[in-house]
C-alpha cells in the first residue's frame, strides 16, 4: 500500500538501533505519546498491529476503508528505539517515499524540543505513484522519546497539502504529550 512509507523506515531503523538491546527496564515507568484524536471526525482504527516492540495503528473516518478513504492516519511507536536523530528519521521516510511515488517532494516544516525530547514536522508529496496515478501527501510528526520512537502521520490524496490542512494537523501534533505510566 503506497501510504505505508514507514515500513522500510521502521525494518532499517530497528536494523540500526539493535533493537534487542535497547529494551525497557521492567521497573520504569512505560513511555507513550498521547495524542487526542478530534472525536468529531469520527476516526475508526481499522488496523492494529503489534509485533514485539512496535506497535502501528491506521485509523480513517467512520464509512471509509484502508482502500477507499478521504483522510488516513497512522500512529507507530517502537519501544527501545532511541537515540534516532529526527532528521534521520525524515530522510528514511523520503527515501522510503523515493522507492515508491513518482518525484516525491520532502518539506521540513519545524522542529523543536518537547518535554525535553526532540521532535520534527514535515510534509511528503507526490503526485504520483510507480503503480498508481493518484496523488498522495502526507504530514509527519516524528518524536523521539526516552524510551522509543514514535512516527505519525496524516495523508491525504492530493499533489500537495493545502495550507490551512498544514495549520489544522500542525497545531493537532503539537498538542501532543508523553505520558508515563
């Protein structure tokens, strides 16, 4: 499925980060990042995968389907992953984008500090696919926690990302909290 740039991302980053080594100590408290899904829109999780350290969920709006949606978002979280660089992970995701769309665009929109963890927004664009001519462009929010990685995303099927759309899931990331419990 061509909205799914971060499945090459998330096997190299594994690859790089030695995964195995990097797990959580039993008596901390778990890491997660929180983010408040707008009940409005109605989002249904039509995909919830988990495999030993990562977790990956898609959700669309009520009536939509993994093949036939408006708007599809996607949270991953991959405990033990630290010490990425968010840049890093921006370039994986665009050479991911590389492999499969037709002359992809990679836009860095801001990057900062939360809760004293390092964070980055950024657009993907591509007109086109190598197997399909519909556009897809998708907003990223990548954070790297203390104790994991975790990558999201909301696309849509247009060349581009309008800007208000920009504004919208900017401000709804950034509203984002890890929580410990």
């Amino acid at each position: 499925m061509k909205s799914r740039f971060c499945i090459f991302f998330s096997v190299v980053l594994c690859f790089l980060s030695g995964l195995a080594a990097a797990q959580v100590d039993n008596e901390m408290k778990v890491e997660h990042l929180r983010l408040e899904w707008p009940s409005s829109a109605h989002w249904k999780v039509i995909n919830d995968q988990t495999s030993g350290f990562q977790q990956s969920i898609d959700m669309v709006h009520d009536g939509e389907t993994i093949n036939h949606w408006t708007e599809l978002a996607n949270m991953t979280s991959i405990r033990g992953m630290t010490g990425i660089p968010v840049d890093t992970a921006m370039y994986m995701m665009f050479l991911s984008a590389i492999a499969k769309a037709e002359n992809p665009k990679v836009t860095q929109i801001q990057k900062g500090v939360m809760q004293g963890c390092e964070w980055i927004l950024f657009s993907i664009e591509a007109p086109s696919f190598k197997n399909d001519t519909t556009p897809e462009s998708q907003l990223w929010y990548v954070l790297q926690g203390k104790q994991g990685l975790y990558t999201n995303f909301i696309a849509i099927k247009n060349a581009t990302l309008p800007e208000a759309f920009k504004e919208k899931w900017t401000t709804f990331f950034l509203n984002g909290k890890l929580i410990y419990d």
